[in-house]
C-alpha cells in the first residue's frame, strides 16, 4: 500500500481511511493508499513551515545540488515509474516515459538556476542613501496538480519553488497520486532536509481546500480546470496569497496555403491525439485554408484512422499502440456529449465518434480518434474545452477571418500558425489571443520558455527563468550611511 509523505517520513491518514486507485485501460485496482483529510493537510503544511527556514537560508548551491541529486535519483527508477504512470493514468507507456524525461530536464533547469537568482542596487536622490533590491522566498507553497500530465506538471511547481528556497506540500489529483508519491520519495532521499517536500493525497475539496484556506500557506499553483480555478483564485486570493492558475485551453491551429502540408498534418495528429487529447495545449480547433483543406484533411484522417487504440501497457510488446483509454468514464461521457451535440446541430463525423469495439476495449475508458467537419460555430466542441481525442476542423478563406474566429474563444493558452509567409507570421504572432503561439512547431511546453493562458486560460506563468519570479518575492530595501 502506498503513503502520502509528510515531515521526512511515508505515513498513513489520520483517521486510516483509504482508498484505491484504478487503471483506467481494464478497471484493476493498481494500489490502496490513504484518504487524507484537512488534519493531514494540516500536518504537512506545518512541517513546510517548520523546515523553512532552514531551507530557505540553505545556500543556493547546495539547493542546486540536492535538486541535482534527486533528478537522477528519478531518472535511474524512470522505467518503473513510467509504467506507474501508464497503469494509474492510462497514457501509453513511451508517452509516460517521456513525460518523466521532462520531469528529469525540468528539474535539471530549475536546479540550474538556484544560484542565478538577482537583485538590484538602485541610486537614490536621497543624500548618502542608496536602494536595494532582494528576492525572498515566500514560504509555504501549495501545489495543486491535475491528472493529465501529473509528473511534470508537479516538477513545473516543485523545480522552482525548492529552487527559490520555499517549502512545498504537494495536492496530487485524486486519480493520479502513485507516481508523484513514489518520485517525491525520491526527491527527498537526494537529501533534503524533512518537511521540504511532502505529498497528501485524497479528495481536491478537502485536501486541496486546506491548502487553499490555511494561513500559513502563502502560494498557491494550480493547474486544473478553469471552474475549479475560479475557486482557487477566489479563495486564495482572498487571503492575499501568491496564485499562478494553469487552466483549460482550446488552441487554435491555423494552417495557411503555403504551409508544409505535411509537417503540418504531423503537428495536427500529434497536437491533438498525444496523451488521447488530454492535454491543456493540444489543437482543439483546426483551420484549414480552403485551398489546402481537402488534401489536408485526407491525408490527416489517413494518419489518423491507422492508430491502434489500447492499453499502453502493451506498447512495449506492440509499439503500433498509439492511444490509450480516456482517464476517467466521465471524461469518455463528456467527450460522447460533445460529438453528440455537434452531430445534432449538422456535424460531419470524418473518422471515429463512437467507441472502439472488441472484448479488449470492454473495461477501460477507450474512445476512437474523431475528426469532425461542419462544426457550428455555436456547438460545445467549439465554445467548451475539448478534453479528449475530438478535433473539430473549419475552412477559413483569409487569415483575418481564420484569426478572428481563433480568437473567439473564451480560452487563452496556446495557438499555432503554419505558413512560410513572414507577413502572416507576424500578425499571427501580434493578434492571436493567447499565452503562447507556435509557428511551424507542434504545441510543446519547453522549460525554457514560460507557459501559461490569458483570458479564462489562467494567470501567472511556469516554466522559464520567469517562472521563478513567481517563487520570490522582491523586498526593497533603503540604507543610509
Ligand atoms: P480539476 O480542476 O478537476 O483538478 C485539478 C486539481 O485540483 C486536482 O488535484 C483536484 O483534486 C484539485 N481540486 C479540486 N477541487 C479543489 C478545491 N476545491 N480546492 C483545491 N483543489 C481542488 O482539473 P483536472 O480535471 O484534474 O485537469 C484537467 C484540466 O486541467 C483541464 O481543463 C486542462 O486544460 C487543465 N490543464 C491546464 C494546464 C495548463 O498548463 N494551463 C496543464 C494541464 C491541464
């Protein structure tokens, strides 16, 4: 059975109630673990604060070469993790892999840059005085992490906030708590001192409530849903903490008629379909120029309709696995409720829409890669968040008409263009709606660049340098001689 890890040690809840973690490709239960409650929240949240001072008067070196320590201490257990990931989260298992590789790099980064962090000295018009600027970490950090990318999106959070001297306690989702457990476990044998870096796991309302409400925790991170991150913001920020909100997307791909077609349908299926489209920046809308649009479209459906739907597990015996089960049957029922609406309303099924059949598929959550043409502007595969393998695609004849359309979203995260005219580029650079814009690139969050929404996407960003301006808080300061 495995334990939440509070104050350097694996322990049980407080009131030993627990519950089990299912594997969404066949229903088996993967592990039993503990059913935490506000007291353990509470327990962890005061060890955070209990250890940072220490952490937080630890030289940035030897923070850096804890962090250091603890990336290859994941990287050496990366192949039993990632098969952890597989069966708690159902993604296939070279895209776990990967998922844990990203972890490894950003960690690496952040560690990196434990010993770059600046301030200023700043002339004064005072006489004899001089300004200064320090950075201090703020202390207790929350990190709330959703289901669908729960290693990495937990590194974008624990990288800088250890890096930057803070202390954290980790909220994984409910559903995917297995790995994160394991890989904090990890974290901390690298040597860090106990209480740095704990995990509780149980229900979001309860555990992640805690986080939100108690004094002593001053930044909250989250990523999740935008509804849900109108609560954070409404209830953490109501007691004046530090929040960045990570939230849903509905990216638009734009691809012009001089795109690389090919490149392009990559960018489309790969965009889309990673992770059976559970991703905040995957393509969730599609518009093709009317010249390109057919031979696009063939050849993407061709792609398309040859991926072989299972459970990821298997991937390493039948690499042709491409996608594995939706997480959860409610995830699977709002993607069936999203297709039925667009049919309703005069949609075009290209490929899939329905699941996939077979004895194999009976216990998991599996759904088949959709496309759909003829999508009213009006319908939820177009004004919600399309959490799945559902790709919704429209012939635009300008790219005014396909920028003003990618824009009315209520979402803000990511977006692409696909052309090799630099006049379309830059005004696709300037006028898309969004956090970040990819031109001739897939839809990837690299560490090196900061991430995050605008409009009901989120604030604040990860990844990036700027990230750990999220994790320090400047503290002017006036000396007179
Ligand atoms: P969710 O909002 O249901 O849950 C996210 C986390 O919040 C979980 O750990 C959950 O337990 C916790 N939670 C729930 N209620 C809470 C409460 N009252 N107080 C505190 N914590 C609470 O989201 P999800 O379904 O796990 O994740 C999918 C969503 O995340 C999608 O909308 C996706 O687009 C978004 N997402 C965004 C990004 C990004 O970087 N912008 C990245 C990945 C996922």
């Amino acid at each position: 059975m495995a334990k939440m890890f509070i104050a350097g040690e694996s322990v049980d809840s407080v009131t030993g109630a627990t519950y089990q973690v299912l594997n969404p490709a066949n229903g088996d239960v993967v592990d039993t673990l503990p059913k935490g409650n506000a007291d353990d929240a509470r327990r962890a949240i005061d060890a955070a604060e209990a250890a940072f001072e220490e952490w937080s008067h630890t030289s940035a070196e030897e923070r850096a070469k804890l962090l250091f320590k603890a990336a290859e201490l994941v990287e050496a257990e990366r192949k039993s993790l990632a098969e952890l990931l597989c069966r708690e989260q159902g993604k296939p298992f070279q895209e776990a892999s990967g998922e844990l590789e990203h972890f490894h790099h950003g960690i690496d980064f952040y560690a990196g840059l434990a010993s770059k962090v600046r301030g200023a000295h700043v002339p004064l018009p005072a006489k004899n005085a001089y300004g200064m600027v320090i950075r201090k970490p703020l202390g207790v950090c929350g990190a709330i992490v959703p289901w669908n990318f729960p290693i990495t999106l937990m590194g974008t959070k624990v990288g800088p906030a250890l890096a930057a001297g803070n202390t954290v306690v980790v909220k994984p989702a409910s559903t995917t708590p297995l790995t994160t457990i394991r890989v904090i476990e990890l974290v901390n044998q690298a040597g860090l001192p106990k209480g740095v870096l704990n995990v509780v796991t149980g229900p979001g309302g309860v555990v992640g409530e805690e986080l939100l409400v108690n004094p002593k925790v001053r930044r909250i991170a989250f990523t999740g849903e935008s509804a849900t991150g109108k609560h954070v913001a409404e209830v953490a920020c109501g007691d004046f903490k530090r929040v960045t909100l990570e939230l849903g997307g509905s990216d638009p791909m734009i691809v012009c008629d001089d795109a690389d077609i090919a490149k392009a349908v990559t960018g489309a299926m790969v965009g889309r379909f990673w992770n059976a489209g559970q991703a905040c920046l995957a393509v969730k809308r599609l518009y093709l120029f009317d010249s390109i649009y057919d031979a696009f479209l063939k050849s993407l459906a061709d792609k398309v309709s040859r991926y072989e739907v299972g459970d990821g597990m298997t991937r390493a015996e039948k690499p042709k696995i491409r996608m594995g089960p939706l997480h959860t049957a409610v995830q699977r029922e709002e993607i069936e409720a999203q297709v039925k609406d667009a049919v309703g309303r005069g949609a075009k099924v290209l490929i899939g829409g329905a699941r996939p059949e077979g004895a194999q598929y009976e216990r998991g959550f599996f759904y088949q890669p959709t496309i759909l043409e003829n999508v009213p502007d009006d319908s939820r595969a177009v004004t919600e968040e399309t959490f799945g393998p559902l790709l919704p695609v429209f012939r635009v004849s300008s790219l005014d008409e396909a920028l003003e359309r990618a824009n009315g979203s209520i979402y803000g995260l990511g977006s692409s263009i696909w052309t090799k005219n630099l006049d379309n580029i830059e005004s696709a650079v300037d006028r898309l709606q969004a956090g970040n814009v990819w031109v001739n690139s897939l839809h990837y969050g690299y560490d090196e660049l900061p991430f995050g929404g605008v409009k009901a996407s989120g604030f604040g960003r990860e990844h990036g340098p700027e990230a750990l301006d999220y994790y320090l808080e400047p503290k002017g300061v006036v000396i007179t001689r």
